[in-house]
C-alpha cells in the first residue's frame, strides 16, 4: 500500500518552511496529489525518486 506525506511531513524532511513547499506545488517544481481542492499529499515513492533525480543535476 502506497504511503502518503503531508505538506509539513515534506517541509520537515526537506528542511524547509512548509510555506516553500506550496510554492514549490504550484510551480510543478514537487510531484504531488491534490485532494478535495485544498489538501496535498506526496507519495512517499515519488518524492524519494524526484529528490534523488534532483540531488544528481
């Protein structure tokens, strides 16, 4: 079963404000599922996959 993150579960793993993460959403910059119209979760395995894609740029 696929595990899901919230917008603060990604900001305190990445380090960051949770307030970057939404922007980050809304640029496309962060792979993610919006739920309802307002809720964003992460699947755990597209986040590690994007983040490891992105530490070898």
């Amino acid at each position: 079963m696929k595990q899901f993150l919230s917008v603060n579960e990604v900001a305190e793993l990445l380090s960051v404000n949770p307030m970057t993460i939404y922007k980050w959403c809304k640029s496309g910059k962060l792979p993610h599922y919006t739920i309802g119209g307002s809720v964003i979760r992460f699947d755990t395995e597209q986040l590690a996959k994007h983040i490891e894609g992105a530490n070898k740029k």
